[in-house]
C-alpha cells in the first residue's frame, strides 16, 4: 500500500459552506449599526455604511483614500472608484447617515485627502487587509447572533441591492 492511500488529501472546502452569502435582513443592519453606536465605534460604523452604499468588494473598499469620497472635510453625495477586479469604474450614493459618520471618523482618527480611509493599525500595512476586514464582519454578525458561516464580505456587497429588489417587488 502506497503512501499516498493512507494520506488523502482533504478538499479546502469540505465541511465548509460554499456558494453566495446570504444578504442582511434589515432588522440585522440595524442591530449592528446600534450596537456599533452604543460601543462608539465611529470606525466600524463607517467601514459598516459605506460597504453597505457603496457595494464594493472587500479589496476595493479597503483601499479607499480620503479623496476618493470626500472633498476637503466634506463627504460627497456621490463618488466613483475604480474596481480593482474588472477595471471599471463604479458610481454609488453616500447617504447621509454614512456622511455624517464618515466625517466624524476622518475628523476623529485625523486623515487627510491622500490618507487611506481605513488606515492599518499595523506598521507593515498603510491600509486594512481584507482579511482584518473578514474579521471585522465577522464579529459585526457573531455579536447579533447570526452564523458567521453563513454571511461574510461579500453580504454587504449584495445587501442594498436585495433591499431595492425586494421593495420594488411588493
């Protein structure tokens, strides 16, 4: 008997849930938006607003810089990036409670228009890593008791859209 035979090589994703996240139930935004509000995590509730607005993927939204949103310490209505994966730009709304808590953030943690928005606390890093960001989203979904197996970045993307399907299909 070879040695290979004893020692099969396990799929990464055995026992694994694959597949689409689902997206986030109103009632479940809101809870993590309260209860970021009640632990006065400004940096948090910005990173959670603005993944929900603006629908970009994990490696796009960490990269964002001050200027990419903001024109001095205004946050704009409207802003365009250019997604990394498919090198198109994409155009997306800032709300006001996501411009209200953006600024506060930039005033608070002291950034200027060539900082990155969400800088690293790391000094290897100028910006935070997609994985510190699955974290992040990870807790967020723990701490309202949902299975973190079953949602992830890729949930805030989906989410504002599901919300427009859903209300123009009532």
């Amino acid at each position: 008997m070879n040695s290979n035979a004893k020692h099969r090589h396990q799929p990464w994703n055995k026992g694994k849930l694959v597949g689409q996240k689902a997206p986030l139930r109103v009632r479940d935004i809101w809870a993590i938006r309260v209860r970021l509000q009640l632990a006065e995590k400004t940096r948090d509730l910005a990173l959670f607003n603005l993944a929900i607005d603006s629908k970009l993927r994990a490696c796009d939204l960490t990269k964002l810089r001050v200027r990419d949103i903001a024109h001095g310490e205004h946050v704009s209505s409207r802003a365009i990036v250019m997604q990394q994966k498919t090198h198109h730009p994409v155009q997306f709304e800032i709300t006001e409670q996501t411009r209200t808590v953006l600024e506060a953030w930039m005033h608070q943690a002291h950034l200027h228009s060539e900082d990155f928005l969400f800088p690293s606390r790391l000094h290897d890093s100028d910006h935070l890593s997609t994985r510190q960001y699955a974290r992040i989203v990870k807790a967020w979904e723990t701490v309202i008791g949902l299975d973190p197996t079953m949602y992830g970045t890729h949930t805030l993307r989906r989410t504002k859209a599901s919300l427009i399907y859903r209300r123009r299909r009532i």
